[in-house]
C-alpha cells in the first residue's frame, strides 16, 4: 500500500482508538505489512490478507491496548503468531523491551527474520520457540511487567497461565474477543487470588467489531 494512504488509515484508526504513535510508525508497519504477506506465501502466518483489513485486525487492534502497556519497562507476548500485538507495541514504543513466544517453529522463523530487518526498528526484540507452560526459568522466558496475550487461550486458562510470567508488581492483559461482564472477570480473578486492575471495550475503527481488554494483578 504506499505510505500516504497507509498514514491516512492509521491517522484515522489511531484518532478513533485515542492512541498516538510516532510520525515514523505508520511507514514502518507499512513495511512490516510488506513483510508479513511476503512470507505469508511460504508460511501460514495469517488468514487475513487483504491490506486493509491487516492495519485495522492486526496493526490497530494490537495498538489498541497502549494504554494497558504504557508505563511497562517490560512485555511477554504469549503465542505471538505472526508478532501481534508484540510488534506494533514494540514499534510505537521503542523503550519496551519485548520478547515474542510462540510453540511454532516457522513462525518464531519469521519473527526473528523481521526483528533483524533494518529500518524497521524492531531491534533487541526477542523471539523464543518454546511451548509456554508456565515454568519461565526452564523455558527460557523472563518475567515481565505486561503479560499479554491475543487470541490465544480462553480468560480462565490464560489466567491460569500468565501469572508465572509475572514481574514483581507486572499485569496480566488479556485481549478478548467476546466481551465479559465486569462481574464476571472479578469473579474469574478472584479464583485465581487476582485483582480486576481494568477492563474496558472498545471497537475496531472501520468494521466496528467489539473487543475487550482486562488487566489483572497478583
Ligand atoms: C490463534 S494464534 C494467535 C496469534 C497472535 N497472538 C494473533 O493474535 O494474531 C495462537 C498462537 O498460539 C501459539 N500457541 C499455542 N499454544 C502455545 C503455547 N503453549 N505456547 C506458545 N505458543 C502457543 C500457536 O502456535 C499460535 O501461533
């Protein structure tokens, strides 16, 4: 997509998310997105192809949840996929530190190859094969103040999960697809010895699809 249309698209979706990004995102995810349906030739990275329909379901749904992650020195992103949400974080906010794990080996592939693509900004960013199953040390994964995860594992067993990953005083992010009652997640964290630090909705920007994000804390 060339840059002016790609800027004009996030310009808009970031206004409607209440999120802002550096002027050098936009032209640097474009060339992410370039990467990203390259390699999806080869390998099953994603089902979502058409380009705008990348921006809004990968690149502004992960950025939607900014305002969870700022504030975090540190993010694990569990089963990263294809780098969502981790690579947009790591691209609107540079000072994270952001390590990607994912029980595929082709897809920690492709993730390495892009983390090591010049210009787009993405070094020191880390991606782990493993399967995460809650033992960080032996699995190699450190702790970290964001542990979040998208389309990944339903809210109890990623609450079950996520807390190993935990730096002191860190929160567990959950984005969910299906929106809970506040009730619902309190009652969910409270099995568990977690606290309900925030959850809210929101929708995506062009299609206007529903997603929830919550926060939780040991
Ligand atoms: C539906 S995809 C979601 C990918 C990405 N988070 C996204 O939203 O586009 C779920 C990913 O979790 C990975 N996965 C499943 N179980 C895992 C585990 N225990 N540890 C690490 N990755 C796992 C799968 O390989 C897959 O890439």
């Amino acid at each position: 997509m060339d840059n002016a249309r790609f800027g004009d698209l996030m310009e808009k979706g970031c206004g409607a998310l209440g999120v802002t990004v550096g002027e050098d995102v936009p032209a640097r995810l474009n060339r992410l997105m370039g990467e990203l349906l390259k390699w999806n030739a080869k390998v099953n990275l994603t089902a979502i192809t058409a380009e705008e329909e990348v921006v809004e379901k990968h690149f502004l749904d992960s950025l939607a949840v900014l305002p969870e992650v700022e504030g975090a020195g540190s993010v694990l992103d569990v089963g990263a996929g294809a780098g969502f949400p981790g690579l947009p974080l790591k691209m609107a906010r540079p000072s994270l530190s952001v390590t990607m794990v994912d029980a595929v080996g082709k897809k920690v592939g492709y993730l390495k190859a892009v983390v090591a693509v010049a210009g787009l900004g993405l070094t020191g960013t880390k991606a782990v094969h493993t399967r995460a199953e809650g033992k960080p040390e032996a699995e190699g994964l450190p702790r970290a103040d964001r542990v979040i995860a998208r389309a990944f594992m339903d809210l109890p067993d990623w609450l079950d999960l996520a807390p190993a990953y935990l730096a002191e005083g860190g929160h567990v992010v959950a984005m969910l697809g299906k929106a809970l009652s506040e009730e619902e997640l309190k009652a969910q964290a409270e099995k568990r010895g977690l606290k309900l630090v925030s959850a809210r909705s929101y929708r995506l920007p062009f299609s206007g699809a529903e997603r929830q994000v919550a926060a939780f804390a040991k």
